[in-house]
C-alpha cells in the first residue's frame, strides 16, 4: 500500500470584493490532483511559481484545509479528520521549510526550536529531552554545545539542518520538504540534498520534495509530477521524465534549464523546436479554451501514468 495516496484534492482560495467582502470568485490553487507516494521514496512535485505545490503540501499536512478530494495517509483520509483526530498524524509528517532565517525563532535556544515537536507529544524529563535533542543535534553534524546557542549564531546550512533535527526528533515517517534549499548558497545546497537522502537511509524516511529547480529534482526525487496552474500535467520516473517529457508544458521546463554542457544546449534547442510546432498544432490535446490543463488521471501506484 501506498503510504500517501492523493485522490482528487482541490484547494480553492475565495476572493473577495466589494463593499460587503463577498465572495466573488475562485483562485484554484489545487485542482483535481491525484499522486501518491511509496515507502521511502522521494517523490517530487516541479512546476513554475504560482503553480500550486506550497498549497499542496501545506494541505497534506493539514496546515490548509482541502476543497474536496482525499488525502489518505496509510489509507487514512485526513482531511475528514477533527482537529484532535489529526494530532497523532503530526508526528509522522513533518516538514522542512524554505527559509531557514526567518522559519527558527530567532529568541529561542535551539533546545527549545528543536525539543518543540517533543513536548508536543512526548512527556520526558528535561535530562532526556535535552539528551534527545543533542542526539539528533549531532546525527545531524552539530555539536552537542549548540544547544545552548541562537539561530543568528549559525550559517545557512547549519540553521537549515537545526530544521531537519526539529523534523526528525520524533522519527516521522513523511518528510514534506518545501524549497528546502532554495535560500541557501549554491555551494552548501549540495552538502544538503546530499545529507537529506543520508538521513532518509538511516531512518526509511518517504520525502514529498518540493521545488521549481528541476536540476535539484532530478538530484533528488525517484519520480516527479510535474504541476501547472494547480493542475498535475505529467508524471513519470526521473529518467523517464528527463529523457522522454511528454506534456508540451514539461518539455517546455526542460527547455529552459539553464545548461552549461554543449550537448545538452542541442537537444534543448531540439525541444525548444518541438514545443513550438506542438503549441501551433495540438494545443487542444493539452489545455482546453481557457488555457488550463487537463488533468492527470487518477492511477493506482502500479500502473504507468496515460498522458492526456
Ligand atoms: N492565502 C491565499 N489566498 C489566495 N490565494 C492564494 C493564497 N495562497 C496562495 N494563493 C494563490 O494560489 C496559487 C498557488 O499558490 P502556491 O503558493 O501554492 O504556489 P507555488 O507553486 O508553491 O508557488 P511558489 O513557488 O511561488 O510558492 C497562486 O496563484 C497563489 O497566488
């Protein structure tokens, strides 16, 4: 069984005008998107800015409530769920968010940011819960005296990895990284996708891994679903994704990859091509008169993906 399986979510944001702030109309943000996720596995979602994948993984993890559809966790359907029903899921999904200064509280000792989700769920003394927490501390390469320190006190990529200790004090089993290195120097990205699928062996970690860089994701992520305006458009294994896109929109991310390597140019500048003669020829195999995209199917984990 799939550990994650999303059937038909929506999220729809109400806009409001005129005097009286009514309801006027729709953003959808999420719309009719099915993906699921197996045991310990990387799963990616891709898409431009505005595309709808912060919406998604703030949905699955309960931070935003669905429209409608299914998120079913362990074939749990959590959006059904009361508030005090979905405490315990808490502590199996965590997420690692984009911006490692401003998401630590900068007044707090990283004892307290990282023991936070612990006293949420678990009654430990302060002798255990501080040995706890410089357990983790130093699983992720801090030292065990950083307990007593600020956020403002460590790099980028240090703060980032207090984020990834505060995800994993209570040994989740869905990890929703959300642009976890975006914010962070080029040069400690690498260090940490390279230590976030270390730690992902060592505890059989499951991540939904989040980002608009497809070169990050193609680093990262088993499978990828690629999104466009709310809607999945393309999903498919890493290999399959990069060397054979299907979706007109896929092909023109890839596309646009900013690439060094001059063989890599020529087959870019191939598909640059073939988007262009596709856009003229079969627009309406993609997208319909408004310019949405038809969406993806629901498929059970096993089968390959149709592409509309
Ligand atoms: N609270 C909100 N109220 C109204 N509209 C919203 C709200 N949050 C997001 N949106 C809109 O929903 C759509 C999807 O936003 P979302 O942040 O999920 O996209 P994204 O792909 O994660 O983009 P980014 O990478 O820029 O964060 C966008 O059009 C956005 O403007």
């Amino acid at each position: 069984m799939a550990l994650l399986n999303i059937q038909h979510l929506k999220v729809y944001y109400p806009v409001r005008g005129g005097f009286f702030r009514r309801v006027v109309d729709h953003v959808r943000a999420v719309d009719d998107v099915n993906f699921s996720l197996n045991k310990r596995e990387t799963y990616g979602l891709v898409g431009e800015s505005g595309c709808g994948k912060t919406t998604t993984g703030r949905t699955i993890i309960g931070l935003i409530r669905a429209t409608a559809g299914e998120v079913l966790f362990e074939g749990t359907d959590l959006t059904k769920l009361r508030r005090r029903e979905f405490h315990p899921y808490r502590k199996d999904i965590q997420m690692i968010f984009q911006d490692p200064y401003s998401s630590l509280n900068p007044r707090k000792r990283v004892l307290d940011i990282v023991a936070e989700p612990l006293r949420n769920f678990e009654r430990l003394s302060p002798h255990e819960e501080r040995q706890k927490v410089q357990y983790v501390l130093e699983r992720v390469g801090l030292s065990a005296e950083s307990i007593y320190k600020y956020p403002h006190e460590f790099s980028g990529g240090q703060r980032q990895r207090i984020g990834i200790a505060r995800a994993l004090t209570l040994n989740p089993k869905l990890i929703i990284a959300d642009e976890p290195v975006s914010a962070l120097d080029v040069s400690v990205q690498a260090q940490v996708l390279n230590f976030m699928k270390e730690i992902q062996q060592e505890y059989g970690l499951t991540y939904l891994f989040i980002s608009h860089d497809l070169g990050i994701i193609r680093h990262m992520c088993d499978r990828i679903g690629i999104m466009y305006r709310g809607r999945l458009v393309e999903e498919g294994t890493s290999e399959e994704i990069f060397t054979n896109p299907q979706h007109i929109y896929t092909k023109r991310l890839l596309s646009a990859i900013p690439n060094a390597d001059p063989r890599e140019r020529g087959r870019q500048e191939a598909l640059r091509r073939e988007v262009e003669k596709e856009y003229e020829q079969s627009y309406s195999r993609y997208f319909d008169e408004n310019g949405r995209a038809h969406p993806l199917k629901p498929i059970s984990p096993t089968h390959s993906v149709a592409i509309p």
